[in-house]
C-alpha cells in the first residue's frame, strides 16, 4: 500500500469513482480536525483496486479500514483480496439494518462485532438555568495524559475511535474539552463540538471513583450551556450500553434510525 499524502488526493479518489458513473458507497468522512494528523503521522495508506479504493489508517495493534467505491460488491472483491498483516476493522455507516452491506463484508472475512446507533434531540436542549457550575473547567494540555489513559481504560478502541494524543490537544486549543479535578486527578471530562447550529458530544467520562456524585451531569449540563443556542444535539451510543442509553434519554434524547456496524477481520 502507498502513503496518503494529502486531502486533495482522497478527494481524487473520490472524483475517480464517480467518474466512473457505475454508483457510489464510502464509509470516509473527511474530517478537518483528525484526518490530517493522519497523514502527517504517515500511517494512513491507500490501495487501488478496479472500481475501489481501499484506505488504511494503521494503529498500534489493529487498522480501520475505509472504502470509496462503485458498490459493495466491489468493496467485497478488494477487501477479500488483501491480507491484512493486523487485525482490521471497518464500520458500516447506513440507515437501517445495512444487511446487504454487510453480507458483502461478512463474504470478505469479516464478522460483526458491536453496533452503535445515533441518538438526537432537536430544538433547544439547555435550560435557562444552565449555568457553567463553579467546579467545571476547560481542560489544559496538563490534562490531555490523564485523558489519553482514561481513553484508552474505559473505551473500547476498535469499536469507538478513540483520539491521538494531538487530537486531544486540538480539541483543548478549540475549548471544546471541560473537566471536573479533585487537586491534581481528573474526576471527570467531556470532549464536544459545536458545529454551526449542532452539538456533538464526542467523549463523555466520570471516574469510577468520583461516581454517584453529580460529576457527569454538571460536565453535560456545563457543555450544553455553552451551546445553547444549538437546535439540534447529538451523540453516538453502543446499542447494549442500557446506562448510557437511559441517561441520555432522560435528558432528551431519541434514538434515530442511523446505525454504524462495526465489523472485524481478525490476524491470523
């Protein structure tokens, strides 16, 4: 596989199949504020295969991999013919069920392995009496190691993106990161963005420790008041995380028909 060196290359990926006039599927989104740390790491490759470009961001222990092509059937025949030498995961973005997609992946060697789905609220979701509480704080690049280690600790990384250590810098430099501190350790935190009128939670966290103290709700309900103005709001859950799933919908939030399947192809 060759090195991707640039945003205007993807984009010529894309320009490519489409010239193609025989349909087009991707699982790629570009994203301004991760993808090009990707290139300059040098760890997001490309292979060109018929009417498919496959896309690889190499991790420390397994990859994810991305499609631009003509169609599912074209995924199926370039992914089944490269051997991946780590373990590969791929993300199924659809509305609805998406068996057809993955029928064709699951043909390629893949196998399913957990499934989130997008939850949303729409109109105004902040009280009036929202305030940034007293104990809440933007988060510094003295909290970013604590961060990175509770990340990795309690998320699951092949199924939940998790952010580089210069992601979680750049969503510190934007003031998008706020935190809960008892001294020096980290109680809790919430990464979020605000994208003109839509707010995006990213990462939310109390420490096990600090739990059943109010920790999670002042961090949400201290983001929310930030973006008050937003009129539409949402987050992406894992679909068996009943708590998770609960607590957002006491403050709101409906369950929508989008849904991203994520499937493995374990190393031999």
């Amino acid at each position: 596989m060759d090195k991707i060196l640039s945003s205007e290359q993807i984009q010529g990926f894309v320009s490519e199949i489409r010239s193609l006039r025989q349909g087009f599927v991707s699982n790629f989104y570009w994203d301004s504020n991760k993808h090009p740390y990707w290139i300059a790491e040098e760890n997001f490759f490309y292979l060109r295969k018929d009417a498919c470009v496959l896309m690889l961001h190499q991790k420390e222990d397994f990859c994810n991999l991305f499609y631009i092509a003509t169609d599912m059937m074209a995924v199926r025949n370039a992914s089944a013919s490269v051997s991946f030498e780590t373990t590969c995961i791929v993300d199924v973005v659809c509305r609805g069920g998406g068996e057809e997609d993955m029928t064709h992946l699951l043909h390629a060697g893949f196998s399913p392995y957990q499934h989130l789905f997008r939850m949303s609220h729409v109109g105004l979701l902040a009280d009036e009496s929202w305030k940034m509480d007293p104990k809440v704080a933007f988060g510094t690049s003295e909290d970013i190691d604590q961060m990175n280690v509770a990340l990795k600790k309690n998320f699951d990384p092949l199924s939940e993106q998790l952010p580089s250590v210069d992601e979680l810098r750049d969503y510190v430099e934007r003031k998008q990161v706020l935190v809960i501190k008892d001294d020096l350790n980290l109680c809790g935190f919430i990464i979020f963005e605000v994208t003109g009128m839509t707010w995006y939670l990213r990462y939310w966290f109390t420490s096990p420790v600090y739990r059943n103290q109010g920790i999670g709700a002042k961090l949400l309900k201290s983001s929310l008041s930030l973006a008050k103005e937003t009129k539409r709001q949402m987050l992406w859950v894992i679909s068996d995380n009943d708590n998770a799933i609960k607590r957002y919908e006491h403050y709101g939030f409906n369950r929508e028909l989008m849904n991203d399947y994520v499937l493995i192809k374990r190393d031999i």
